[in-house]
C-alpha cells in the first residue's frame, strides 16, 4: 500500500484491523449519529498518512444504510489512540468514499 503523505489511498476492502477500529469508535458513532446501531460491518476503507493515520470507512449499519466515518489513529508513540473525528449518515453502498 503506497501512501503520499497528505493524500488519501485508492479504496479498498475492510481489514481485521479497520473493524476493530470501528468496534472501538462505535459508541462514539451511535453518540453522534443520536441512534444505537444494530449492525456495524466495516466494508471498505481509504486512509491518510498524517501526524498519524485518517481512515475514511464506509460501515454497514443494517438494511440498505451505511455511514462513513473519519478516524483519527495517533503515532504509535502517542499510544495508538483513536479519536472519532466524523460521521456522515444517509450513506448507501454505492457512495464513494470522500475526504470530510
């Protein structure tokens, strides 16, 4: 995976490691989304080298809804904390994932 520091990597398939962040974020997500969700599937994902790590992940949330999330995963030397830095909902399987 080739990663241009600042810009975002070409989408692809949800890893163990991006569900586990999304296990991790979920609370935070249901918080800010105002709903409890029952499904929280990653699909896919795009990241961004920074002082850290962005990920953009596309999540399935039941039905025919999705919602992206942008986390933020700090330097390993900060701890590997993840912060929830924003949700987008209303999403459907076929929405690209985009910079927010």
């Amino acid at each position: 995976m080739s990663l241009l520091c600042g810009g975002t990597s070409e989408e692809q398939d949800a890893t163990d490691e991006v569900q586990k962040i999304c296990d991790e974020v979920k609370p935070h997500a249901e918080e800010k989304a105002g709903k409890t969700f029952d499904v929280f599937t990653a699909k896919s994902y795009k990241s961004q080298l920074v002082a850290g790590t962005n990920y953009f992940i596309k999540v399935h949330v039941g039905g025919d809804d999705f919602v992206h999330l942008r986390v933020y995963k700090m330097l390993p030397h900060a701890g590997e904390k993840l912060e929830l830095h924003g949700i987008q909902t209303s999403k459907a399987h076929h929405d690209p994932i985009e910079y927010f």
